[in-house]
C-alpha cells in the first residue's frame, strides 16, 4: 500500500489545489447588449447593458446616454443591480434628466425588498423584477420597479404573436409583447431561445422610440 509518505509534497499540494478549484469555482459569463436609440425616427443615444452571471447570481450594468441638440436636453443614467436568480437583491440608479439628478437606492433585508427615491421609502415583496428587459421573466410580472423613481409599477403584458425583426441587417423569428404602463406602451421582441432583440415604445404624447442592436 502506498503511503502519503511515499509521495512527493508538490504533489500533493497540486492535488489540493485542483480539488479546492473544482469544488469552489463557479465559471461566470457575461451577456451583453449594445443599442443604438432612436426617437421618431432620428438618433438620439445609446443603451448599454452587462450581465455577469455565476451560478444564480447575477450582476447588471446599465448605462443610458440620449441627447436631443435641436431641444438642448439630454438624459443620462447609470444603473447597477445585483439578482439572485430571478429576484432583485440590490439597485443602484444616478439619472441625470434636464439638470437635474436623482438617484434610487434598494436592498434586500429582513424579508422585504426597501427601496428609497424621490417619492420616499417603501417596502416590496423580498422578490421583485425591475424593467429588465434582458430577461424575458418580466413578462410574468404584475408590476416592476421603476429604476429612476423606485416606483412599484403596475404592468399589463400582451402576447402579440410572432413576427419577423430585422437584427443587424437579418431578417431573425421573434416572438412580440407589448407592456402597459400608466404612461407608456413597451414593445418588446425576443428569439426563440428568449434573447431580447429590440424595442419600441410610445409616450402618452405620442413620441416613439425604438431600441436596434449594434
């Protein structure tokens, strides 16, 4: 029989450490999306999105830069989330719209998701979905959260079928929703395996716009 004795220190030390490796690391990935964004037909910014995923957790990045020259505005926000599997533990947002700057705050803590903005504190369900589109479960939700105002956003979702979108010049299958808010109607298209692949939406004044992968 052969002993610990008998074999080499190094040895064994790689041993350990191959098993220590196996056991602990996770492997992580990133998905990412790049939008160019257009309002009534005419380009105004860009949507970039980053999602790590390790295991069920998951951390987002968000980062939204629209400006319109002729209207002498602009619009930006930067958001980070962190999820374990398909609930919201963590939400950090700094939205500069027009001058002005608001931040939104949340956590997950003591069963309940407390989520601090402009319109105050309140305490959520411990397993909320903000607006990530990225995931195609927010079409099972009744409300999500508003990443600018910490609103609790009540939804409506219509299945509007499958239609052709044109994805970085191909023609893809998608399958077509639509979310209704209080103010908007969001369009949204995803493929077959659920990759999002686009959106449009329409203000209450009747503004549309549209979201195309670069």
């Amino acid at each position: 029989m052969i002993s610990l004795r008998d074999i080499p220190l190094h040895y064994i030390l790689i041993a350990m450490l191959l098993v220590s490796g196996s056991l602990s690391a996770i492997p992580a990935f990133a998905r990412e999306w790049h939008f160019d964004v257009s309002v009534d037909g005419l380009p105004i910014g860009t949507h970039d999105i980053i999602v790590q995923d390790k295991g069920d957790a998951r951390s987002v990045q968000s980062d939204m830069r629209y400006g319109v020259a002729l209207l002498g505005a602009s619009y930006k926000q930067h958001a980070e989330e962190s999820w374990q599997a398909d609930c919201l533990t963590r939400i950090d947002t700094r939205t500069e719209e027009k001058g002005r700057v608001t931040t939104v705050a949340g956590r997950l803590e003591a069963g309940a998701f407390v989520i601090t903005g402009p319109r105050g504190q309140e305490q959520l369900a411990p397993c909320v979905m903000s607006f990530a589109y990225w995931n195609p479960r927010v079409l099972r939700q009744t409300h999500l959260v508003n990443a600018q105002t910490g609103a609790w956003t009540p939804v409506t979702v219509h299945d509007l079928g499958k239609e052709p979108l044109e994805v970085r010049g191909t023609s893809r299958p998608a399958s077509h929703y639509r979310i209704d808010t209080e103010r908007n109607r969001i369009e949204l298209w995803y493929s077959p395996e659920g990759e999002w692949l686009g959106l449009r939406s329409t203000t209450r004044d009747g503004h549309v716009l549209s979201y195309r992968l670069r």
